[in-house]
C-alpha cells in the first residue's frame, strides 16, 4: 500500500510543477503582450530628438491619420508608376513566392484617370493659359532673340540637368520612359504577407545593414536579425548623422514587418500553413492581424530589449517624414495634383493642405538642421557619404524576390529617399528667386511615393495600438 501512495504523490507533485511552470511561461509571454506592461515599455521619449511616444501616439491616432486614409484613397495618390522587371544588380535572384498573392495587378489604359493615361505627366490645365501664351507670342515677336542652339549643346545641358538633379536625389530612379514602367492600383494591392520567407529576403536586409548602414569601428556585424540579441547598441560611437540612418532604416524595418502582422494569412480553426485557409463567406482568403506573429518580432523572449529599440526607431522615422511634408509645403502650394478631373483634383488638394496644416501644428518637429554641421569641408563629405548609402538602399529593392514586396518596398524606400531629399535640399523649397535650374523640384512619383511612404508609416503607430489592445485579450 505504500509504494502506490508514493507513486500518486510523486504524480500529483510532477503534475503540479508542470501547471507551474506553463503558468510561469504564460505570465512571461502576457507581461509582453499586456497592454500596461507594453505601454511601459514602449513609452517616454525618443533618442536624438526632442519628443515622445505619447504625444505622436496622441496625434497620428486622433489627428492625421483618418485624413491620411481619405487622401491616399484619391485617385492622384492610389496609382504609382513603377518599374517591377529591373534585374537585381547585385546577384543573381530566382526566388519564389509562396502564394498567388505575391503577384501584383498591373493597371489597364482603360481604368486609369484621364490625365495618366498614354504616359503623359500633365501638371497643369494647359486650357487656363491658352489667352496668355497668345498674349506673349504677339510681344515675342517685337523682342525676338535667336536662341538656335546646336545639337551638341543641347545634349550638354541635358547631362548638366541630370547631374544637377542627381546632387539633391537620394535614390536610384526608374526612367519615364523605360518601357517596363506600369501604373499599379495601390489599394488593390495591398502590402500584407505574402509567403515570401527564407534567405531571399534575409540576404536583403543582410545587404541593407552590413553593407550599407554604418557601424562603429569596434562593431563588425550591427543587431538587426530576430534571433540576434545585442549586447550593446549598434550605434555606440556613431555621430548623430550615422546613427540617423541606422535609426530610419531600422524605424522602416519595423513598419514593415508590423504591416505584415497586421495583414497576415489567417489560419482554419487553428491550424497554421498556408494550405489550410480561413475563408469569408465569399470564399475569399481572409487576412487580418495575427498577433503571435508580431510577438515573434517584437517580444522580448523573441528579440530582448531589441524590441522596444526597433518600435521606437518606427517613431523616430516618422518624426522626420512628418517634418519632411511640413518643409515642402511651400512646393505643393504651386502643385494641381492633375489628374484630369478638375472637381477630384481640386478636393485633393484641398485635403492635402489639410493634412498639412495638421502637420504643422505638431509641436515636436524634427530638426534637420542638427545635421552636416562643423567644418563644411568635412561636412559636405559627410552628406555625400549618406547620400550614397542610400542610393545604395534603393538599388537592393530591385533584388525582392517578390512582385509585391518589391512594390512596396520600392515606394516606401522612395518616399523615404524623397524625405531626405526635401530636408536636406537647404532653402531653396518654394523659392523662385534663384535660377530655374536651381530650383527645388519633385516628380509626382516623388509626390506619390512621399506621402503614402508616410501614411504607412502612420498606418503602422495605429496598428500598434490594435496589437496593444489585442494584448488586453489574449
């Protein structure tokens, strides 16, 4: 009688500590996951700028956000002009997507607006000037200069053009006139996951961050993979420039991978893969937030404290796009926004200015002019070595395996390359005192890229307070 006692006492006793245990394991997970204890962690301010979570959270949530989701819903800033066939100019790439849905949905001739259609870039109503060019002719005429030039001149002041604008770029654009070049319908293909998974777009980040981000010369390999855990910051001994550019980088990672959380293959009843599918009553595949995914991501048992770095980088990029759309205003004043149907054009820009406005009452701005200081000499190296970086970034976009991946990665590493572009082109927005070809200039791919790179990265602090609510649930 007794070895039976014993035996259902060491049973009842092993069985406790295994409930325990799991209970242990569950509280760890939760701590993350809770919304307080999350809040905790993510909260207070941001490294190299004066502000914090709290108030972006206050203000992209309850402010610029819903006038975001109706602007980028026009039809100005839905339709982006893109190049998806251009060879990887680094290596060879023969990668794969998981599903039909990596593929992306080229626009007709037929459903695009008027004003895009046949690749003309109108940006004006030509009908409004028509008495004024008649006008001027006839004055021409009584002061007429020959302005003949030959061939070989006009082809020079096209290279100086080039090169002029290739100073104040930051990316590798696609040609106009590229043949390859196609419109896509960006609220028809929308940024979620795709399957695209595995070394492909690991050697991409890999790329961005070993070979293009800068790093301290004690640190050989920068913290950035999900199963790598700093031990120090991967910006201790960096000037505020570098670790800047580690910090959008970084900030654009994580909007990333937040956007394929919050738009991820749901599983059927439980079960994960990608052949067992939730499906609406359509018989659709469904997607939606999936938040063991993004505890994978962002959760310390999956990352550490890299976590919390990698959100707060979210908001640091933000505050600079932000300040990006506030210092080009002046530009988009003299913009039409064309499209070829004036009433839809004139509300675009109508909403614009009212995201603007928005914008600019943000307290916390961005300071771009922290930035490139000390000696010139030293200084305008340093810009050019930044500037160079990033050019480098946008060429790797070319290398996505996949068709829609590599469409939003394109746009919103653009954007970002315009934002850059917009702070540190100096003070020459919105002049027209200075020389024509000295003026600040944006193409409304430029346009288009800026402002939705920024409402997905708005798109992004929003969905992070779904998660959080999430949290409270799970």
């Amino acid at each position: 009688m007794g070895r039976p006692l014993i035996l259902q006492v060491v049973v009842l006793l092993a069985a406790f500590l295994a409930t325990e245990s799991n209970k242990n394991r569950s509280r760890t997970t939760t701590n993350f996951l809770d919304k307080a204890e999350c809040s905790c962690k993510l909260k207070g301010g941001l490294d190299d700028c004066s502000c914090d979570v709290e108030s972006i959270d206050s203000f992209n949530n309850g402010k610029i956000h819903p006038l975001l989701e109706e602007l980028l819903g026009r039809n100005y800033f839905r339709y982006f002009k893109v190049n998806l066939n251009k060879d990887c100019p680094f290596w060879y790439d023969d990668s794969k997507c998981a599903l039909k849905d990596c593929a992306v949905d080229i626009c007709t001739e037929e459903v695009l607006p008027e004003g895009m259609r046949n690749g003309h870039e109108v940006k004006k109503y030509m009908t409004d000037s028509l008495q004024e060019k008649e006008e001027c002719d006839e004055m021409m005429e009584l002061s007429t200069v020959d302005t003949t030039l030959s061939q070989e001149s006009k082809d020079a002041f096209v290279d100086w053009t080039e090169y002029d604008d290739s100073q104040l770029s930051f990316c590798a654009m696609d040609d106009e006139d590229e043949n390859d070049m196609q419109y896509v319908d960006l609220l028809l293909n929308p940024e979620r996951y795709t399957g695209y998974k595995g070394e492909s777009p690991h050697r991409i980040w890999r790329s961005i961050y070993e070979e293009n981000c800068f790093k301290p010369v004690q640190s050989t390999r920068p913290s950035y993979s999900p199963n790598i855990v700093s031990k120090g910051s991967p910006l201790e001994g960096l000037c505020l420039e570098k670790r800047v550019f580690y910090r959008v980088i970084s900030g654009l990672h994580s909007s990333i991978n937040i956007h394929l959380c919050a738009r991820h293959l749901l599983p059927a009843d439980g079960h994960h893969g990608d052949v067992c599918l939730t499906r609406d009553g359509w018989g659709r595949t469904k997607w939606g937030p999936k938040l063991e995914e993004f505890r994978k991501r962002f959760s310390p048992e999956s990352v550490g404290p890299q976590g919390t770095t990698r959100l707060k980088n979210l908001y640091f990029v933000y505050l600079l796009e932000l300040r990006a759309l506030v210092k080009a205003a002046p530009y988009f004043l003299n913009q039409t926004f064309y499209t070829g149907d004036r009433g839809e054009d004139d509300e675009v820009r109508q909403l614009l200015m009212e995201v603007l406005d928005v914008a600019r009452q943000f307290p916390y701005q961005f300071d771009e002019n922290t930035m490139f200081q000390g000696d010139p000499k030293e200084a305008r190296r340093l810009k050019e070595e930044f500037r160079q970086h990033f050019w480098n970034v946008t060429r790797i976009m070319d290398c996505v395996g996949c068709d829609k991946c590599r469409l939003w990665g394109k746009l919103q590493v653009h954007g970002l390359g315009t934002a850059l572009k917009v702070l540190f082109s100096g003070d020459i927005i919105g002049r027209t005192d200075i020389p024509h070809n000295r003026q600040f200039h944006m193409t409304r791919r430029e346009i288009v890229a800026l402002v939705n790179a920024f409402g997905r990265l708005s798109k992004s602090i929003r969905a992070l307070e779904d998660f959080k609510n999430m949290m409270t649930t799970s």
